[in-house]
C-alpha cells in the first residue's frame, strides 16, 4: 500500500519505519495506525529486513493520540484494542531486532512504543513522558508491563502518577534507554547499530524470543525453550558459517539464513 503518514525504506538489510506527521508530533490518528501496522508486517515477512528502525520526522519521535482525531463513534477502550494492542504484539513478536530511535519528545503511547522495542537510542535532546495522567486517562500500549519492569514498581508508579517529562539523560539513569547520542551524532549512533545488528545470524530471533518469554516463564518453561532455540539455532547456515569462520580464523558472513 501507498503511504501517506509515514515512511518505509530497506537498505542494507536496514528496515527503516519513519512516522511522519511532524506537524503533529508524530502522532497517532486512523491513518498512521493502519499504515504502521502495515509497515510492521511488511517488515517481518520481508527476508531483505534483518533489523527494524522506527523513528519519527521532524522533531518529535511520537506524542502518542492525536486527540483531535479521536472518532467519537470509536469508544477508547476499543481504538485501543484495534490499532494500540495490534502493533505492540507485533512489535514483539517479530523475529528480527527492532532499535526505537527516539530523535524528539516521546509521550504517552509514544514513550511505550520506544520502551515495546528490544533497543532504545535517544538523542540528548528527546523526552520521555507517561502523559496519560495529564489527559485523565491510563497507561496502555504495554506501559503496564513495560515499565514496572524496567524500572521497578515504585519508580513506574512516579512516572505514570505524575506525568513528568523523563530527560534522556535520566531516562539512561533508570534503564529506559541503551544510550544517549548527541544530536549531531544521533543518526550515525542508530545506523552503526542498526548495521551491526543486520549483519547478524539468524538466532538474533531466538534469542528475542527467548529474553521476550523470561519475562514471564518459570525456570524450567526457559530451559526447555533454550534447548529447542539451540537446536533450531544450531541447524542454519549462519551457525556452521561461524564454526568455519572460527576454525579458518577469520570473521563470519551470516546471512540471515
């Protein structure tokens, strides 16, 4: 499909998903749900994508809702269930790394679509901001989860009571973010990882998959799957192209395979 609210390219095994509506901070309305949901999905089935970039033009990365395109025939709860709760679990189901760069403010649904992602880069200048409380509403889009998790349930409780706008720098402090780049350096911290990562085997997936349901599982729900993520790991190209590069002495070429 054409898009007209944000932007998809793939280079270099890089699948880049820019939200695009930087009048708006980027955010959310029927349109960019849609498209972005479609762009995940695109992302996922796409074998030339081995790393996902979501990332927001202008100066913002995402300010979560726009209230003003609210469709009063739409309860809440609903819209949520429809576009909020779909990309999310795509977001973590997809078997492939997917870096948030955070470039400007991020709030409300915004601030948890950087924190569903596996790795968060933030300029010097970005935000983060549990915003709901501001509006009379509640965390969704996996705050609930996220960030009691990250942060521990005081600290979470803080954030979502109050509103407060989290600097990058101490969104670092607390664990939020990976790393904090700054501005003039921002787009090359996020290609440099995003390359790395699309250079990488084919178990990048697994373990995702692996650290996504420690989250949750007991011990011995883990090791199993740690056994099966080995043996099905063990089995691609990628893996006996690193015993030979190991035994010839040189630097593996995986290729996703």
């Amino acid at each position: 499909m054409a898009y007209e609210s944000l932007l998809y390219d793939v280079a270099d095994g890089v699948g880049t998903i820019t939200l695009n509506r930087p009048d708006k901070l980027n955010s959310f309305n029927a349109t960019l749900h849609k498209e972005f949901i479609d762009a995940l999905r695109k992302a996922e089935r796409d074998q030339a994508v081995r790393c996902v970039v979501i990332t927001g033009a202008g100066r913002g990365f995402c300010a979560g809702q726009d209230l003003a395109a609210v469709d009063g025939k739409i309860a809440i709860g609903d819209m949520v269930r429809k576009y909020y709760n779909v990309w999310v679990m795509q977001i973590r189901s997809l078997p492939k790394p997917v870096i948030a760069a955070v470039n400007g403010v991020a709030a409300g649904a915004g601030c948890s679509l950087a924190l569903a992602c596996d790795l968060v880069i933030m300029s010097e200048k970005a935000a983060f901001m549990q915003a709901f409380v501001k509006v009379g509403l509640v965390p969704d889009s996996g705050a609930s989860y996220f960030l009691p998790r990250l942060i521990g349930y005081h600290k979470a409780m803080e954030l979502a009571l109050f509103g407060d706008k989290v600097s990058a720098q101490q969104a670092a402090q607390l664990g939020l973010c990976n790393r904090v780049a700054p501005e003039a350096e921002f787009t090359q911290a996020v290609s440099e990882w995003a390359n790395r990562l699309a250079r990488g085997p084919r178990s990048m997936g697994w373990i995702k998959r692996q650290f996504t349901r420690g989250l949750e599982q007991g011990l011995d729900e883990i090791l199993a799957l740690e056994a099966y993520g080995q043996e099905a790991a063990g089995a691609t190209a990628d893996a006996k192209e690193a015993i030979s590069a190991f035994l010839e002495k040189r630097e593996a070429n995986f290729t996703g395979r």
